[in-house]
C-alpha cells in the first residue's frame, strides 16, 4: 500500500514537471502589455517605450493635439497605418516577434519615436 502511494506520487510528480512547459508557454501566449502614448504638439509622449518579445502587445495613440502632423501614425515593421482622430484613443494590437528597436512616425515623419523589443 506504501510502495503504491509512492509510485502514485511520482506519477503525479513527473506529470507536473511533464506539463509545466507547456502551462508555461500558454501563459505566455495569454499575457499582454498596454502602452499608452500621448500625441502632443511636442510629439509623442512618450516617445521611446520597451516591450518584451512574444506578448501581445497593445498600443493605446490618443492625439491631444490639433496639429495635422499627429493625425496619423505609422509603424513601418509592423505594417501599420491609422488615422488618430483628435481625444480618441486608437489601439494598435501586435505581437512583436523580433528583438530589435523599430521606429513610428506620423504621417508627415517629423514626430519621431521608437519601440524597443526585448
């Protein structure tokens, strides 16, 4: 009876070990970032922000100003081009899959910023 709650342990034990790769990578996969940015007459606030490679990640661009330079945004790695309509907040979703620092723009490229991926 012993020697069965023994090898009944191990079983569980080693199934455990067995299954936490993969609880770990479906852990990845249902986590996510948010970032939010500001479109200011100064540009993006802020204009430089870290994200870790292989989250979902969620970009949030409300353009507070009423310049014409920050109603649109491009993210050239991404393939992403929007229009940011004055106080609205416009999410950007992606899972960034390099490792590397890769520029946005707006749409006239003279507010500048960068997101660095990890």
């Amino acid at each position: 009876m012993i020697r069965r709650s023994i090898v009944m342990s191990l079983v569980m034990l080693f199934a455990g070990i067995a299954a936490s790769p993969a609880q770990t990578k479906h852990a990845h996969k249902t986590q996510s970032q948010t970032i939010r940015v500001n479109v200011t007459d100064a540009g993006y606030q802020p204009d430089s922000f870290q994200v870790r490679r292989g989250i979902l990640t969620k970009l949030i661009f409300t353009r507070r100003t009423e310049s014409d330079c920050g109603a649109v945004l491009v993210i050239p790695k991404y393939g992403v081009h929007r229009d940011l309509p004055l106080n609205t907040p416009v999410v950007v979703t992606f899972r960034p899959r390099d490792t590397g620092t890769f520029n946005f723009t707006c749409g006239m490229n003279m507010f500048r910023g960068q997101i660095i991926v990890d």
